[in-house]
C-alpha cells in the first residue's frame, strides 16, 4: 500500500514524522507503534510520508510491529560515523541499519549544545549515513540571539552547507533537512508565527529545494498550528515532539497533512 490516491500521487509527499527522544520504554513504545498500524488507512496516509524514530532500544521491536510492508518508515536518533571500533557507548550506521532504521537522525540542536557536536561532525555522520544509503535527516536550527539579530537564514545555511559539504547531486536527493528554531523547541519553546518562518524557509528553499529529499519544520508544532505551518512555501512536512509522543495526537497529524494535500490537489 502506497497510500497515494490518483489525486497527489504526482506530488512530493508530505513527511510527517516524530522523534521520542529519551522516553517511552520498550511496552510504551510497542503500545504506541500497534495503534499506529491499526489505525493506518489510504485516506490518512493521502500524499503523506510517516515516520517515527525511536530510542535504540526500542527500534527492532517498532520495525518488526510495524511489518516489511509498512508505508512508516523508522529511524535513528543518532549514529557514530566510524563502521565499527573503539567508540564505547556509540551505535554506529550500519548497525541502525541491521536493526531496521532507514533514517538517521543528525545535528540536533540538544546533541550540539550537550554533547558538543560540531558542523565537521555532522558532516561526517551524513556521509557515513549516505554510504550505507540510508535518510540523513539533518537538523539545523539558530539560537535566539541570532534571530534577534536577524542572521538566521545565514546561520542556518552555514549548518547545512558544512554538514552537506562532499555530496554529489544524486547524494543531496537522499537529505532530508529540519529547520528546527532552538528557540521554538524543548520546554520553553514558543509557536513561531508564520512571518518568523518566511526567511529561513526561502533561504532554504533557494539553495534546497527541489535538490534534497524535503524540507522539514520543527519546533511547538501543535494540532491548532500544523495546518498553519504546513502553507509556508518550502515546508515539505513536519518533524513534531511531543504532541505526536502520543498516539492520538500524530494519528490527527497525519490527518491534517493529508487533508492538507488534498487541498492542494484540488487547486485550493
């Protein structure tokens, strides 16, 4: 099942995708990822892309409930850019792979600012993340000061130009990239307006679009601001905490992705 009506099925999919961070253990996240399936249908899936990425500990059980056959597809919050080796405590591509991810997620604000990740570094996980031709799902975003200052647009272009830095053409069309604001993230994070989005997003969509897989907001995304978020030109989806940790609240962000696309199909 593809889940691409006639309607959109030639249209760039809308990603809708979540990450848990450091929560849900193993029986929450089973309980969660059987929902999903149950409650999966051509019409929420309409020109939608779902995905959800799960700690290491609960990535082979999400893959195994969800089946071969699932549209969703899974990720990794981080990885190591060496194969194997000496690197105590990390988990590196291939073995996300061997567990079933398809994604891997690279850059986030919280591994840049606690565990002092480095734009050399995220070079390396993309390319290493590139090779075993899984998803980079890279995530830039700017402090507070620096949008006060009115530098976003080439704050965040530094971050992904350094990460993406050594791709070919063909390589970029496998990057996914989430415009993550640390400003509008985490428990002090605020809703952006969509005014605040316009920038970034067109800086993003000058050098981006079209050449990488999608281009992603996250940050207080919510069920009252998706719908919003989603007609900023260039957003190509959604990257959603906690509003999607729940169950109910990712099944209705789907809903409104997909009903999003179906406007969109019908020339609204």
């Amino acid at each position: 099942m593809n889940g691409m009506s006639a309607g959109v099925s030639s249209v760039e999919p809308l990603w809708v995708g979540t990450s848990w961070k450091m929560n849900k253990t193993l029986g929450q996240s089973r309980e969660w990822t059987t929902a999903l399936s149950e409650n999966l249908s051509s019409n929420i899936l309409d020109g939608v892309q779902p995905f959800v990425v799960p700690s290491f500990t609960a990535i082979s059980a999400v893959v195994q409930l969800l089946g071969e056959r699932s549209p969703v597809l899974v990720g990794a919050q981080n990885a190591h850019w060496e194969d194997s080796g000496a690197w105590t405590g990390e988990v590196s591509v291939l073995q996300v792979k061997d567990a079933g991810a398809r994604i891997v997620e690279i850059g986030h604000s919280e591994r840049r600012e606690h565990f002092h990740e480095t734009t050399a570094i995220t070079c390396l996980k993309v390319a290493a993340t590139i090779r075993h031709g899984l998803t980079p799902l890279l995530c830039i975003g700017e402090p507070a000061d620096i949008r006060e200052a009115g530098e976003s647009s080439a704050y965040i272009l530094g971050q992904a130009r350094g990460a993406l830095d050594g791709l070919n053409e063909e390589q970029l069309k496998d990057v996914v990239i989430a415009y993550e604001p640390m400003w509008a993230i985490g428990d002090n994070g605020r809703s952006p307006t969509t005014e605040e989005l316009v920038g970034p997003f067109d800086a993003l969509g000058a050098e981006y679009s079209g050449r990488v897989k999608a281009l992603l907001y996250g940050g207080s995304v919510n069920l009252n601001n998706a719908e919003h978020l989603l007609k900023v030109d260039h957003v190509g989806g959604l990257f959603v905490g906690r509003t999607a940790w729940d169950i109910d609240g990712y099944l209705q962000l789907l809903d409104i992705a997909a009903a999003h696309m179906r406007s969109r199909a019908q020339g609204a």
